[in-house]
C-alpha cells in the first residue's frame, strides 16, 4: 500500500469520540503522526456524538447537496480542505458557511501540505 512504499506507520482508525467516550459511526476519520483527520465524502461518513469531534483536519470530497454549516456541527476542525472535486461555483458559498475556520480549496490554492 501507500503508506508501505514510503516507509511512513499506517493511520489508524478512530473508533471512539475520546471527549465523551462515546463509539462512533464514521468509517473514515484516522489518526497519523498524533493528527486527527477526518474525511467526509458523504452523509455516512459524519459521526454521530453528543459534542462536535475536534479533528486537525477535515477533508471534504465530492459531497452532493454539501451545507458546510451542517457538517461543522458535528466537527470542530482546525483546518477545513476542500479538495479538487468541489466545484469552484460552490467555494464562496462553502467559505462563507464556516467563518473563523481556514479553508484551503485545493481547486483554488493548489494542494495541500502539512508537515505532520
């Protein structure tokens, strides 16, 4: 796999929300290198928990009918990315809907890098 070729420790996967202990019902949100990264590429992949889930980063893919205000209130990200599949008519709309959070639009800004 991936991780293998470049000698870097898989993710894990997050099974718990450690803030209230609580399981959680979201395949796709990984631990790396002491980061919390979620990423959200339909309804499923939000979890279900009595508070947002602090996450370093919340990666946001080909997401139909995306309402970023619905997804920060399940999430509490200190950076949101918007990757290539969303659609430039939509990032105004999506950066408006978080204010407060950085927003990087990888369609926009270029990919995305983190020194993890």
């Amino acid at each position: 796999n991936h991780w293998n070729q470049h000698a870097a420790p898989e993710p894990i996967h997050v099974l718990q929300d450690s803030a209230c202990n609580l399981p959680l019902i979201a395949p796709s949100i990984y631990s790396y290198q002491g980061k919390v990264i979620a990423h959200v590429h339909s309804k499923e992949d939000i979890p279900i928990a009595l508070n947002p889930l602090d996450v370093d980063y919340l990666v946001i893919s080909n997401f139909k009918g995306l309402r970023l205000d619905v997804i920060m209130e399940h999430f509490n990200p200190k950076q949101v990315i918007l990757d290539s599949s969303i659609r430039d008519y939509l990032l105004e709309r999506l950066c408006e809907q978080a204010p407060g959070v950085p927003i990087h639009a990888v369609g926009e800004d270029g990919y995305f890098s983190a020194r993890l």
